[in-house]
C-alpha cells in the first residue's frame, strides 16, 4: 500500500483532524477523566502518558465508544462522533483478549469486515480483497491458520492490527500496545507504527515507557484524570513535566492492592 | 434390529438425532461463553420449576412441566444476570445463590405431591416414551435455535470473543446474552424427554467441548458438535438396546468418553501431543 493510495490524507491534501473537547466521563460515582481536550491530525502518533489510574485506558475506550461519555465532544473530519465510528478501531490490551477463543488470524481479520457486511450480508469479492491486502500489508500471509494464542507477542498485535486495516479504519486506538513485547518485535512494531501514520492513519496509545516515548511517538497528551499537556513528544515529556504528573503520585491515589485472602487450605 | 420395525423405537431414534444435533450446536456457545457450570445450575432448576408445574396446574402434564420448568429457568438465569449487572456480585455467585435456593424449594414441595414416581422420570429421562407431541416439541425447539443462531452468528461471535468492542460496534449485548440464556432453556427443555434434567447437561456441554479440542474454526464449532451430539445421541440409543441399559445414561456416558477420547488424542490439544512437544 503506496502514500498515493491510501484514501485518507493524501487525496485530499489537507489533514483530518481529531478534535477531543472537554471530555468528561465517570464510572459511576467515581470521575475517571474530567475536561480532557486536545487535537491532533491523522499522520501522527500519539502517547498517552500519565501514571497508573490516570485514565489512559479510559479515555482509548471513550473515543473507541466502549465505554459512555458523560460530557464534552470528539470530532473527527469536522463531524460529530456520537457513539462508534468505523474509521476508529480499538486495539485491547493483551490481558484483556480471550487467546483461547477458537478463532484463527483469518477469521479474526474477517471479524473487521462485520461492520461493512452487516449482521447477514455475504463477503463480497471487496471484503475478501480487503482482508488479504491486510494480511499482506502486515506480513501474516503464512500465519494466516494459525489460532491467536499460537502467535507471539508482536505477531498478535499485529493480527489486531491487521483487523484494523481490513475496517479501513483511519484512527487506532491502542492500548498499551509495546507492554510484553521484546526487544526485537518492539523495535518491529515501533516501525510498523511509523509507516501505518506516514500513509496517513492517526494512531493514538497509551503508552507507560517514558524513555521509549518520544522516539515511538510524535506528539504526547500528559493525563492524570485531566489533560495536563499536549504538545511535540520530544517537549513535552520533559522532566519537569513529567515530575509534575508523576511526582504529585500521593498514596491515596495509588489504588490499593488487592489482598490476598488467607485460607487454611 | 428387529426393534427397528416399532414405531416407539423409531421416535426414539428421530428424537436423539433431532435433539442430539441441535444440543451438540448450541454446546458450541456454551463452551466459547464458559458458561458450563452455569448450564449445570440452569438443568437442575427444571426439577424445582416442574415441582412447581404441578403444585399450580395439579398435576403432571407434558405442558405444565415445560411450561415450570421454563419459567423457572427463565427466572433464575435472567435473575441471575440481573443481579450480576451491579458489577459487586459476580454472575456464579448469583447463579448458585438463587439456584440452589429454588433447588431447596424443589425439594421442599416435592414429598406433599404425590407424583414422585413420574418426577424421577424428569429427571433422568426416557427417550423410548418419546411421543409424536414431544417429537414436534424437539423439532420445533432445535429449529428455532438453529435459525436464530445462524441468522445471529456475527453479532453472537463477536459479543461472545469481545463484548466492549461488540457494544460499541452497535450489537445490542446485552439483548444477545438475554437470548443466549433463552435459547439455552429451551435446549435443555427440549431434552428433558430424553436425558432428563440432571444428564442433558452433557448433551449440552461435551460436544462441543469434544470439538473445541479438535478445530480452531468457529463454524467447525457448531456444525461438528452437532454432528458429534447426534451420532452420540443415535449411537447411545442403539447402544443401549445391546447393553441393556436404559439409553440416556448410556448417550451421555458415549458423548463422555469421546471427550475423553479426544482430550488424550487430539492432533494439536491433546495430551499426547502435548508429551511430544
């Protein structure tokens, strides 16, 4: 897949944009993310950086439209998101995948499809085109059989992220997707990244490496419940910053950990 | 095979085939939802829901043990999502509280009727007392379940592998768990007659645990636990003509050892493979 041909950026030549405006949502009497806004165009990367509890995983979920906005907009191309866009997709964390779930990476690529298929609607000759030049385009063509568990790390990211392509989706939201990863597959990924944006998808994931992310990302929202910074990751994740988001950690923050119950078992 | 020429040993086979084939597909969702044990808790609360059948209706008909045992299925699995809908209270958790609670209610009410004879019939089944009516019960409710779930198979994958991402495609999830428990009850309803309330949960559960052992394709999933469920079904029925044993023990003890069978064997999940690598 060329710059050229990609339908997002390069046709139009100018930059869609994500516009993400006093976002406010809450589980239930708890505020997980209050007056988050910040924008960015599709070409880039984008971390999400900010401690543990921040809302990072939220607020991928609140743009994804998994989990409901309690107030404030997404724009994206100048439209209003209301619920899920098919130009989004959400990228889970690993620990939150059911590997075991009889589906192999074909099948998983297909499940992009759905939304364009519709719950009853053959796959077209399009459909089976999209899904092959997915896994082309992500180099999955021989593990094509194999179930997801049978991948490793890097390989399942990027059968998710094959899913993606296949959607024709134009924002990806990550979750944490360098958490696991080796050196060598991290390395693939962080590359694989880089030309996904540079023919003109926007990529947006939390991210918890503070000295990997200015390399893997361009621009970096600094969350902890609230927007705390947005600007070129290079500058942003400076360390005064970063001690200002990280150094403010108070205990009664940190959530507890669970305990362990004792059993005379 | 001379048994072959009596109607009541034809209806037998038409009923394990048709029951068989449609249990063994639905056992495909309820092994990709884990959800076995909470068909085990669902089956046990016909008992208490045919109880109830009689104390209302006075006695013991084809339709009031349905129609008790569907109410109080439908009552404790819908009841017991509801309650798990709070978040605090996890759905097994629920699950046991209320369906050992109407279990209890079962018992009670069970010594002042004085059908107990019929009732353990209920729970063990008797395919060779298969009737047209029951035939048509089972066709009807194995259609239906078919129909439903392969008109609905992208929404019930996808809520199944990853509900968030489902909802927020626009699947109504929790309207496709609603009728995941609905179309469960009416399976294990329809296999009252011939394995009983207490053994149709393993019409419902092995062939489908059997194939997940042997395939990683979801439709190989529902097709082939269907196929396992009503050759196991038809196989126990003639098998148990030779044994002489009474047949559903013997189809669920088949569909049992093929599990078995398939769990030492299987190519890629088996144990033996698993010695070699």
């Amino acid at each position: 897949m060329s710059d050229e041909h990609h339908d997002c950026c390069a046709h139009h030549g100018h930059h869609h944009e994500l516009v993400i405006d006093s976002l406010r949502v809450c589980y239930r009497n708890t505020v997980a993310l209050d007056d988050v806004s910040f924008a960015t165009s599709c070409g880039n990367r984008v971390a999400l950086v900010g401690p543990n509890g921040a809302g990072k995983s939220t607020l991928l979920k609140a743009i994804a439209g998994l989990v409901p906005r309690n107030g404030g907009s997404i724009r994206w191309r100048g439209t209003a998101v209301k619920r899920w866009s098919r130009e989004f997709a959400y990228l889970p964390q690993r620990e939150e995948v059911d590997w075991s779930f009889p589906i192999t990476v074909q099948g998983l690529v297909e499940m992009g499809r759905y939304p364009q298929t519709g719950w009853w609607g053959r796959f077209s000759t399009r459909d089976a085109t999209a899904v092959e030049a997915a896994l082309a385009d992500l180099d999955l063509l021989d593990l094509r059989h194999r179930q997801i568990r049978e991948l490793s790390g890097g390989q399942q990211q990027r059968a998710f992220l094959a899913r993606a392509l296949a959607q024709e989706a134009h924002v990806l939201l990550l979750d944490e997707p360098f958490t696991g990863l080796d050196r060598n597959a991290s390395r693939q990924l962080g590359d694989l990244l880089e030309k996904l944006a540079r023919e003109g998808r926007l990529i947006v994931a939390s991210h918890h490496d503070l000295e990997s992310a200015p390399r893997l990302f361009d621009e970096a929202l600094l969350l902890k419940s609230r927007s705390h910074g947005f600007g070129a990751a290079s500058e942003i994740l400076s360390e005064r910053n970063l001690a200002r988001i990280f150094g403010q950690v108070q205990d009664a923050d940190e959530r507890p950990a669970p305990r362990a119950i004792a059993t005379p078992l | 095979m001379e048994l072959l020429i009596h109607p009541f040993y034809q209806r037998a086979l038409a009923a394990a085939l048709i029951i068989g084939f449609s249990n063994g597909f639905f056992s495909g969702f309820v092994v990709l939802r884990r959800n076995a044990l909470s068909v085990s808790a669902l089956s046990h609360t016909m008992l208490p829901g045919i109880a109830a059948g009689i104390l209302v209706t006075g006695m013991l008909t084809q339709a009031s043990a349905f129609v008790g045992a569907l109410f109080a299925a439908l009552m404790v699995g819908l009841g017991s999502v509801a309650v798990a809908r709070g978040n605090r209270i996890a759905q097994g958790t629920a699950l046991a509280v209320i369906y050992t609670t109407a279990f209890a209610a079962g018992v009670a009410i069970l010594p002042r009727l004085d059908t107990r004879q019929e009732l353990e019939h209920w729970l063990f089944g008797d395919i060779m007392a298969v009737g047209n009516a029951d035939l048509w019960i089972a066709f009807g409710i194995g259609s239906l379940t078919l129909l439903v779930a392969n008109l609905l198979m992208r929404p019930l994958l996808v809520t199944m592998f990853e509900p968030n991402v489902a909802a927020a495609q626009g699947v109504p999830v929790r309207f496709i768990q609603y009728l995941l428990f609905a179309l469960l009850v009416l399976s294990l309803v329809a296999s009252l007659q011939a394995v009983g309330c207490v053994l149709s949960v393993g019409m419902l559960v092995a062939p489908g645990a059997t194939i997940s052992l042997l395939t990683d394709k979801t439709p190989a999933l529902f097709w082939g636990g269907g196929l396992l469920g009503a050759a196991g079904a038809v196989g126990g029925v003639l098998l148990s003509a030779t044994l002489g044993l009474a047949p559903g023990p013997v189809i669920v003890m088949l569909l049992g050892s093929l599990f078995l069978a398939a769990w030492i064997f299987s190519p890629r999940y088996g144990l033996i493979a698993g010695w070699k690598k």
